[in-house]
C-alpha cells in the first residue's frame, strides 16, 4: 500500500521535505505507523511523541487502522 506523508514545520524539516510517498506492507494501526516512521526515518523518531496523525483527513487515534 502507499501511502502519501504531508509534514509540517520540524517533521518537515526532519525528512527533508514536505510530501513524501511512502511505501507500506498491508495496513497498519495508526500505533504501528509510528513504529515504522521512526524504523523508516529516524530523524522523525524524537518528534514522533507530539505529532498528531491524520487519517483521511481526520487526526487519527492509536487504534485507527490506516488502509
């Protein structure tokens, strides 16, 4: 699945851009997410904890399912 990161701000700075494709194995809980962000871009890692994440829109809660 791919998925499209839009990025604000530090965690623009933090990856170097403020869109990027990212390329996922099947969906992943929101929590999951995070735990691959900070794997796949570790300068994200320390931003990771106070970063909201939007689903579609809508900030998401650690339970959502991102498909």
């Amino acid at each position: 699945m791919q998925v499209r990161l839009l990025a604000f701000a530090s965690a623009a700075q933090a990856l170097r851009t403020r869109a990027r494709d990212w390329q996922l194995a099947g969906e992943l809980s929101v929590r999951e997410l995070r735990q691959r962000l900070a794997v796949d871009f570790p300068a994200l890692a320390p931003l990771l904890p106070r970063l909201a994440i939007a689903v579609e829109g809508t900030v998401a809660d650690p339970a959502t399912v991102v498909r």
